[in-house]
C-alpha cells in the first residue's frame, strides 16, 4: 500500500509566514543603495497611500540636472532696454460712442525727504512685522508698493501681480487678496484673463468661455513653433486663435467688485492682419483693425459699466494673443498669473522684453513669487541648489518689472502620511530656508506664508476644517481666504510704518526749521 504525506496542511502556515515577513518589511523606510533608490514596501498600497502625496503634474527640479538649461536661457537672453513710456509699443484704440473720455492716470511716487544738509533721508523703519522679514537693507524692499498704497485716490491704481504654480490655480488666494485691497482702496474687476486657458473652468472670479484656439504652456516652449518661442509672457500661455475663434468675459458675484468694470484691455501680437469684433454687454457691437506689428499691442476700451466682453476674430494669421483685463483706471488690481507644475524656473522661457512692454502698460508696484510646491519631495532635505537658480529667478524678474517690489511668498505647510497620521514634510522647513536665503541674497521681501497658516502639522487642521484639499498639499477658496488675510495684514503694517516714519520725518525737518530760525537777523532785514 502506497502512503503519500499529505502537505495541504502547511499552505496555511507559509501563507501567514509570508504575510508576517512582509509586515514586516514595510517597517523599513525607503533607502538608497549607491544610485539604486529602494521604495519602500507597502502590501496594502492599493488601500492605504503611505508616502506623499503626489504633485499635479510636479517638475522636479531638487537636483542640479536644471542649471545647465539655466545657464544657457540667461546666456541668449536679450538685453532689456528702458522702457520710456508705459504706453510704449502700445495701440490705443477706443470707440467714440457710448464710450467714455480716456482719463490718464499715472501714479506719482514722492521724493525722498531732505535734511537740513540737503541730504537725502530714507531710513527703513525698523518695526517686526509677523511673518514678513524685508530685506532691502536701508531702504524698504516694499517701498514701491508703499508708496503706491499710501499715495491711493481715486485716479491712481494700485497694481499687483502673484506669479505662481497650483497653489494659487483658480484665484485661489488672489480672489480674497484682491477682494480685500478694492474694498479699501476701490476698484473692481478680476485683472488679467488669458484668451483661452486649460484651468478656465476652475476659476470662480469670471465665467470664461472660449472657441478654436490653441493654448501653448511655456513649460513645454521648446516644442512649439521656431516663431512663437520667444513671444511668451510671464502669464504662462499664448493664445493662437483659428479662423473664427471667439472668447467671452463675463462679471461674476463670487466676490465683490467683480460683476462689471470701467474699463477692458485685449493685449496681443498682431502680425498679420487680423480683425476683432468685440461686443460690449450684448448690445454695443464695434471693430478693431489694429496695425501689423511685431511689438506688443493693446486696445483699450472704457464705458461706465462693463458686464461681459465678447471677441471674434478673423483673419487670424500671425495673431498672439495674451489675454483680457477686466479692470479700470483707478483703486486696487491684482492679476493672477499661475502655471500649473511650474518651479519658477519656466519664467526664464519668457521674452524679457516682452514682460517688460506688457509691465510698463500694467506699471505693477508689486510682484509676489509663489512657487516651491513643485520642486519639493520627501527625499531631499536640503535645496541650495534651488536657491541659486531661484535668486537668478527674483533678479530677471527685478529686470523684467523695474518699478516694481518684489515679495517672495514661502511654500506652505504640507503633510505626508507616517503611521496612519499625515504630519509636515520633514523636507518644508529646507525649502523654506532655501526661499528666505534667496530673499535675503537678492534684497527682496520675504513672507512666511508656513507660518502664517499656524506652522507645523497646520495642513492637517486646514484640510479637517475643509480649507484644503486631501492631498494636504493644496489649500481651496476657504484656506485661500485665511491666507489672504494673513498675508494683507502683514502688508498692511509694513504700509503703517512707513506712514509714520514718514511724518516722524516731517516733524524732524520742522524742528529742524524751527531751531535754525533767527529772530534777530529776520529784524535787520526788516530794519534795511
């Protein structure tokens, strides 16, 4: 009789001896070995996400593959010569019924006030304001845009510009900074609105709808055309129309001051000899012809209120179009310029003199500079070689917009998952201090915006108070407005304490007067 051993009964025991080991693998965290990167091992990754979240559409530039490329933009980049009027390279054209009178309005900026020597005084206030650090040594790096605030009426405006990657998608932030700033200074409108856009139905400030065009990223500029490589704006997007193409602009109630405006803006390249019919609140109908140029061109339209804008275009050959500015000639405006996975380092893909026409038009006195999301990862906890490229990023911008101060804005909190548990990446605070050393090497401004949103494990709150999103990564339209808060809280101080030292410096130079009066020689005058 031929017993065979009977083994079925073994299956179970190796099944859970295999189960055991594996937990027990995932204990051990991802590592190197030489250049060969060991994930970590996870048997329930299908269920439970045990790294980071990932970024939307991430380019990550934490290693130093980036600065060759860099180094080779900044080498063919064309030299910028002064802009000497803002509406250099700029047709105007307005209709002449139904149609306001164009008002110009040029904002003054005041000298800085003499000593009794004659000597210029400029000090910087010296006051700790929470989050913002101001690296301009003895002169606020701020200046411009306190000046701006502080000389406000009802005939000068106020202008911004966030520059950012998906941390400000939609308007997020930007909506409620702008919404702010027009509540106390005036104003109305939502700013600049590219002809067409990949993100237009995420942005709640202005209904958008668009027909037959082409959206070109300057993330990917080298794949597109020879001709169009060098046209692109730091907006992010140009917009090549097909024959026929149409975009709509309509004013919304999601914030306040945003349903109409005074006055639109379509800013272009016409190369060619393309006709655009607008349409103003469906009834004022009026055609565009501007001429053939390789410079930047602007038609500038003003009624008393503007609802909706329509455009159709025709003869599209050689046509560049940037966007629409939905906006007026007085109070606060704030554009939004976000590019989705970008580091920063695609600004360097835009034309220097094309950013410097279309700031000269706009005369921005502050650019804020948003990124960092982008290049962060779990795995590096240090980025200088991120700050190098990203101070050469803050001084092409200096170049771009001269007038302008420049703030960066830190990278927020972000979690990733340890244990069941999403707490701060331990790589933010590295990021962070590679932001604030950029800052302080090329003496611009610098905001925590970390710390303004409550600093460690603060995503984690936000996204319990749904004020972000579960990636823990980025923040919705509720977070945004903390965030906005925070940062014109922050602005706004540095605006007082410029106020004051400014009538500390009146009141100076009136003792000063006061003293250096002499009684006795005013009476031999009066004698003779």
């Amino acid at each position: 009789m031929n017993f065979k051993k009977d083994y079925t009964g073994y299956a179970s025991l190796i099944a859970i001896l295999v189960i055991v080991f594996l937990a027990a693998a995932s204990r051990i965290p991802g590592t190197k070995i030489g250049e060969i990167k060991l994930k970590k091992i996870n048997i329930l990754s299908d269920l439970i996400e045990d790294d980071a979240p990932s970024d939307l559409g991430g380019d990550l530039y934490f290693d130093t593959t980036f600065l060759a490329e860099a180094d080779a933009i900044e080498a063919n980049m064309p030299s910028l010569e002064p802009v000497q009027s803002r509406e250099q390279g700029a047709v105007v054209v307005e209709t002449e019924r139904d149609f306001q009178e164009a008002q110009t309005a040029v904002p003054t900026s005041p000298r800085p006030l003499p000593d009794s020597s004659g000597s210029v005084v400029m000090k910087r206030p010296t006051v700790e304001i929470p989050y913002l650090e101001d690296f301009g040594g003895s002169c606020s790096a701020l200046l411009p845009f306190y000046e701006a605030m502080l000389d406000s009426t009802d005939h000068n405006r106020v202008r911004m510009a966030v520059l950012g990657d998906s941390f400000i998608e939609g308007d997020i932030v930007t909506a409620d900074l702008r919404e702010q700033l027009q509540e106390a200074y005036g104003g109305s409108g939502v700013g600049f609105v590219p002809f067409s856009s990949p993100i237009a139905q995420f942005r709640g400030t202005v209904r958008h709808v668009f027909q037959g065009w082409k959206t070109l990223d300057v993330k990917n500029a080298r794949d597109v055309a020879e001709d169009l490589k060098d046209k692109f704006f730091v907006s992010g997007y140009l917009c090549i129309p097909e024959e026929g193409a149409s975009v709509r602009l309509e004013g919304v109630g999601f914030r306040k001051h945003l349903w109409s405006v005074p006055e639109c803006r379509l800013i272009f390249i016409n190369r060619g000899q393309t006709c655009i019919q607008v349409t103003i609140n469906d009834t004022i109908h009026q055609e565009y012809r501007p001429e053939p140029s390789e410079e930047v061109q602007q038609i500038r339209i003003k009624q008393r209120s503007i609802h909706s804008i329509e455009c159709r275009f025709t003869g599209t050959e050689g046509f560049i179009g940037y966007g629409i500015v939905l906006g007026g000639t007085g109070g606060a405006g704030l554009d939004n310029y976000s590019i989705r996975g970008n580091s920063g380092l695609a600004l360097f893909a835009t034309n220097g003199k094309i950013n410097r026409a279309i700031g000269a038009m706009f005369d921005y006195d502050l650019i804020i500079l948003e990124y960092g999301l982008n290049v962060l990862t779990a795995d590096v906890l240090h980025y200088d070689s991120y700050r190098k490229a990203f101070v050469r990023v803050i001084n092409y911008m200096k170049r771009c917009f001269p007038d302008a101060a420049v703030l960066v804005m830190g990278i927020c909190d972000r979690s990733m998952q340890n244990n069941g548990v999403f707490e701060t990446m331990p790589s933010v605070e590295g990021m962070i201090e590679a932001q604030r050393a950029a800052a302080e090497e090329t003496g611009v401004a610098f905001w925590n915006t970390f710390e303004a949103m409550g600093g460690h494990n603060s995503m984690a709150e936000f996204v319990a108070k749904n004020w972000a999103a579960k990636d823990y990564t980025h923040i919705s339209y509720a977070g945004g407005k903390f965030v906005a808060r925070k940062l014109l809280e922050s602005l706004m101080q540095g605006v007082e304490a410029e106020k004051r030292f400014r009538e500390e410096e009146a009141e100076r130079l009136e003792q000063q007067k006061m003293e250096s009066y002499n009684p006795v020689f005013d009476s031999v005058l009066m004698a003779e």
